[in-house]
C-alpha cells in the first residue's frame, strides 16, 4: 500500500505543478480598473522600487512598474508627448504570502485527484503588501508620499483555479493593485495642492517619452 502511494506520488505531482487554470495572468495584469480621479496630474515620471517584493517568488520584477504605468496612465496622470513634471514613484514596502490548505495535497494524491478534478483546490495563496507612491517635482523635491495595503487569496486548483505556478505571481499582482486602489483616492484629494506645485517646478530634462520607465529592485 505504501509502495502504491509513493507511485501514486510520482505520477501526479507534474499534475498538483500544472493544473489547468481557468484565467491566465496576462488578462490579469491587462485589466487595471477605471477610476479616474477627478483631476488627473500633469505628465510624470514612472518610477518603482520592488523592494521586498523582490525577495518574493511571485511577481516578476517588471511586474509592479507595468501594474503602476497602467494605473498612471488609466487613473491618474494626462497623456503627453512632449514634457513631464516631476515624478510618481511606486515603493514596495513590506510583504507577506502565505500557503495554506497544503495538507489537502496528501489526500489529492492517494485519491488520484478526483477531489481536484471535481473542485477541490490544492492549496492557497494569501498575499498581503504595503506600498507607497511618492510624488516630487522636476528637481526631486518631494510633494507627497500616499500608502495603501492591498490582500489577496488564490486558490490552486484543476479548471477552477490557478496552476501552482501561476497562483503566487497573481497573489502579488492582486495585493499591489488593492494596495493601489487604497492610494488613488489619497492623490485624488491631494491633486489640487499638487499640480501647481507640480507644473510650477517645470518639466524634467531629458524626460522618457512617449512613456516613462524606470525600475529598481532585483
């Protein structure tokens, strides 16, 4: 009987590594929401520091700069092909994933994942991040730092879920755009003190156009 469930061990863990997932990633870090604040701010510089983020084995290093371009440029900034007035910077500040229900995966196996195959997820992924953004104008003053914490739960499961591989890259992903979502009403109150100061301090030399992009971290 031992000797069964040691096969039965060797046969599926490829299976519990890459159940089918019933939403990819891609769509996910495509689909920042809507939220436009009531002002947006002047064109900036998009910067982000992964921070312990990177220490993580979910997201993808460039993942937190993507995530936060998409929401400048959907929520929080105007468009622009000519000049930018200072810079918003994205900082990772702490995180913490956790996998729970693991034990669930001893009796997937000497049940041949029928309990998968029917729904049972394999295991989660729970995320919690803290992150700031950091507005400063054209010479590096800071104007304003804003912070938020973002939570997530993704289940690892066969065709109602995530594959195990893709579960703890979308855990972060989730958990910086809740973190995200807590910061765009602290910038869509604090616009109105910040554009002036913003477009009095000038543009940027050298700007990076048409979209800016600068990352730091692992």
């Amino acid at each position: 009987m031992k000797l069964t469930r040691q096969l039965a061990l060797l046969v599926l863990a490829p299976a519990l590594l890459a159940a089918p997932a019933c939403v990819s990633v891609k769509s996910m870090m495509k689909g920042t929401p809507s939220a436009v604040i009531s002002k947006r701010l002047p064109a900036l510089e998009i910067l982000a520091d992964q921070g312990p983020l990177a220490m993580n084995d979910g997201a993808l290093a460039e993942d937190p700069l993507k995530l936060f371009q998409q929401e400048c440029r959907i929520n929080l900034t105007e468009a622009t092909d000519s000049a930018t007035y200072g810079y918003a910077k994205l900082i990772v500040k702490k995180v913490k994933t956790l996998r729970t229900g693991r034990g669930l995966q001893g009796l997937q196996v000497v049940t041949f994942l029928v309990p998968a195959v029917i729904g049972v997820p394999l295991e989660w992924y729970r995320t919690t991040l803290q992150a700031e953004v950091q507005v400063s104008d054209a010479a590096g003053n800071l104007l304003g730092s804003y912070s938020g914490t973002g939570n997530s739960e993704v289940k690892v499961a066969m065709y109602h879920g995530y594959s195990q591989t893709a579960a703890p890259r979308l855990a972060d992903i989730i958990a910086l755009r809740g973190a995200m979502a807590q910061i765009r009403p602290q910038l869509d109150t604090a616009t109105a003190r910040l554009r002036p100061l913003l477009l009095a301090g000038g543009t940027v030399e050298n700007p990076t156009l048409p979209s800016s992009a600068a990352t730091t971290g692992r």
